[in-house]
C-alpha cells in the first residue's frame, strides 16, 4: 500500500535507446475530501538533460479508462517529471485497489 505521494512503476518499455515506465501515483485530491490514483508516463534517456516531444495514448484492458494526447508533449529524459493524469480512475485509492485488478491481482494498461 503507497502513503500520498509515492509512486511505483507498473511496466517499462524501451524504444530507441530511451526507457519508458509507467507509474501508479497515490495523490491527494485537489477537494482534499479524499485520495486519487494518478498513471504517469516517464522516461529516461542517456542525456538526462535532454528531451523529446511524444504523442501517445493509455488505455486500461477490461477497463473504460483512457488518456489520449492529441498534441505532442514534451517529456525530461531524466525520470523525474511524468506526464499523465493525477485522477485517472476518477475513485479513492482503496476504491482502485477494490476494484480493477483482474482475478491474477493484475491491471493491464495497453
């Protein structure tokens, strides 16, 4: 169980040389009635410094839960600043954990 604030990486994805992760976020609701879990897409590259302008999609299988980025975004090859979404299950933590996880104890994203 992640506190506010923490992250954990649910997969990575290597293209070109860079590496992708996609994160699971447990973030504090901006009513501050309750809890939300964010998904956030970074990357890591051999230039920390350096950046690149991506367009993609999220989407969870067996889920109606989407993120589309219809214009190109730019992303720090350094790990430490994501794109994404900071509600994207629209429910409290214990709600996610409660409900979207497969009979493997799995979420798939795709």
């Amino acid at each position: 169980n992640l506190h506010i604030g923490q992250r954990v990486t649910s997969c990575y994805m290597v293209w070109h040389g860079i590496v992708f992760a996609l994160d699971l976020v447990r973030k504090e609701h901006t009513s501050g009635r309750r809890d939300s879990v964010g998904v956030f897409l970074y990357c890591q590259g051999l230039e920390p410094d350096d950046h690149i302008w991506i367009r993609y999609s999220l989407k969870t299988l067996g889920h109606d839960h989407a993120l589309q980025c219809s214009d190109f975004k730019m992303m720090q090859l350094n790990f430490q600043k994501g794109n994404g979404s900071r509600d994207f299950f629209a429910c409290s933590w214990n709600d996610f954990l409660n409900s979207y996880f497969d009979d493997n104890d799995q979420l798939r994203f795709k």
